[in-house]
C-alpha cells in the first residue's frame, strides 16, 4: 500500500510473511505464552484440584503440563530478523501496534528483544484481538464477503522515540486537512513555541513525499519531527473511527467542518496547550491496578500483610455475624 512513498522518508523494517494459520490461532489464545527454545522452558505445571477447592501447591513429577506450541521455521525467521534489526525492536501487525499491552511487559515498553516478548504483547493486546477477530468491523461494506487476509508481523528496528515529536495527519481527497499531537495526554512547550514551524515541516513533507502515492484518496499518516527539524513517515492508517482521532471528532473530518482545508490557512493544528488540559492516557483503561501485581508477584510485602490481614477480618466478623448452629 505504500509502494509509491521512498524508502529513505520511513524507519527501516523487515516484514515477515510466515504469520500461518497455527501462530494466529496461538496468538487469538489467552493463556500461559511460552516459546519453545532450545534456552527457554517449554512446559507450565498445571494444578488439577477442583475448582472449589483451595490450590495445593506441589512438586509431584506426575503434576499435569501444557507445552507450547513449535514454530520452528517462524521462530529462526524471527530471530535473524531481529538480530539485522540490532536486537531491539518494534512489532505490529497489518494495521495495529499491541499499545495497549505494554503494562504487561517487565520493561513496560514494545520494545522486544526476543518472540517470547512479542508474543506476550500480542495475547495480551485487545488492539491485536481485533485485528485477528473483527479487522472490518466498521467497514461500510459489511455485507460484502470478508477478504482472506494474509497477516503479516512487521518488525521495526527499535528508536527512542520523543512523544512530543509524534503528530497524526489526516487526509481527505488527498488533501491534508488536519494535524493533531499524537501524545495528547501530555503538554509539550515547545510544540506552543514552535507551532507554525511543525506545521509548515508536515505540510512540505506530505507534498513532497505522501500525496498521491498512497492507493485513496483518504487515509491517516504519523510522523515523527526530530531535533534537526526532518521529519518522518512512521505509520499509515484508515481512515475512519478505526483509528483514533485524538484532539478531532470524526464528525468533524469527515464532513470536513472546521477542519476543511483552506488554501490560505493550511491544515487545522492542534494541540495541548497547557498543563491544565492534560489527561490521563486513553490506554490506561486496558490495564490492571498496580495493587493487583504487587500482590500476585509478592513484590510489596507490606500490601500482602495489610491484604492477609483485611481478609482474616473480615473473616472473623463474617464468623460473629453467622455464627454455627
């Protein structure tokens, strides 16, 4: 989709096309991830009391397990990609990014050093659940038969990336006619200071390099400005409520509105524009709460004390409430 935009303007990338039938049923799955390698565990002890019984926990050899499945050709692909790639790197699929999931890694970043770490992303990530389950979910032509997809991981070489530097474009009939701050959540002064600079770079970078390569008319792009001023293609999106329209309402694009493109006045820019007007990142309602994981990984002994604590209470008046007969 993007053969008409040059190589030099987008980050370097190796795509992989071994995403078979079996690694996204594997990845469609919500249990234990495990990565069959040769340095890694390959088996999961399984506890088969009853449900209603308390956990035993034991060391009998006979305890049930669950391997994880092999995918020995995906795994080297994988591997050597991410090695070429420098051993750090950035994984999505056809459409979406698993930004939703980072609070489950330990390094709480996509970045990804290996297949487990990917892999864990991606059965962890609702925005992933939805590309494998329901990609034309809001698509106009729902009646029509559903294409057969060929899913591809795409695997970038990992950059630190500023947040305040990442910008989301909008185009309609090959025009762009908006621009908002990725990072919504955040203020950025020199965003503030710098307004109609980082307008004019996105406006040159999209004549010069975006408009009419893409295959529509209308379609969503991110870049990123670095310090230098360049700026760069780093992803394409739909255009429409599948993508998120950050500081726009969907309304507004697609009739155009106040965000129509005026020859004089260029694209609408906005952004946040003060402290006051921050907010909470949209991804936090796909976390847990963080006394969930200190109390499940032990890490904060004091809340495991004051939580066994809370549960013998209230035990006790359960116990003085409903006394034995």
């Amino acid at each position: 989709m993007t053969d008409g935009i040059t190589d030099e303007i987008r980050q370097k990338s190796r795509r992989i096309l071994m995403f078979a039938d079996d690694i996204v049923m594997y990845c469609k799955s919500r249990g234990q991830v495990e990565e069959s390698l040769k340095n890694d565990h390959n088996s999961l002890p399984i506890q088969t009391s009853d449900a209603e019984e308390d956990v035993q926990w034991s060391d009998d050899e006979t305890t049930a397990t669950a391997t994880a499945p092999e995918f020995p050709e995906f795994t080297s692909a994988v591997l050597e990609a991410i090695n070429a790639l420098g051993g750090r790197v950035f994984p999505k699929l056809n459409w979406s990014a698993p930004r939703d999931a980072n609070w489950i890694a330990l390094n709480s970043s996509l970045q990804c050093c290996s297949l487990s770490d990917i892999f864990l992303l991606f059965k962890s990530s609702d925005f992933i659940t939805h590309d494998l389950t329901q990609p034309f979910l809001h698509c106009s032509d729902q009646d029509s038969p559903d294409p057969v997809i060929s899913y591809e991981l795409v695997l970038r070489k990992w950059s630190e990336l500023i947040p305040g530097g990442e910008f989301r474009c909008f185009v309609k009939e090959n025009k762009l006619i908006a621009i908002s701050q990725r990072d919504y959540t955040q203020y950025y002064q020199h965003i503030l200071k710098q307004e109609e600079q980082i307008s004019q770079a996105i406006q040159e970078f999209f004549s010069q390099h975006v408009q009419y390569n893409f295959l529509d008319e209308d379609f969503v792009f991110d870049v990123y400005r670095d310090s230098q001023g360049r700026v760069w293609l780093i992803d394409l999106n739909p255009f429409g409520e599948v993508t998120d329209s950050l500081l726009f309402s969907w309304d507004e694009l697609m009739s155009g509105g106040e965000t129509a493109y005026q020859q004089q006045e260029g694209p609408a820019f906005r952004y946040t524009t003060s402290e006051v007007t921050v907010q909470p990142s949209p991804c936090l309602s796909y976390r847990i709460p963080r006394d969930f994981v200190d109390l499940s990984t032990g890490e904060d002994a004091f809340k495991l004390v004051d939580f066994l604590k809370l549960k013998s209470q209230q035990e006790e008046s359960e116990e003085e409430e409903n006394p034995t007969q």
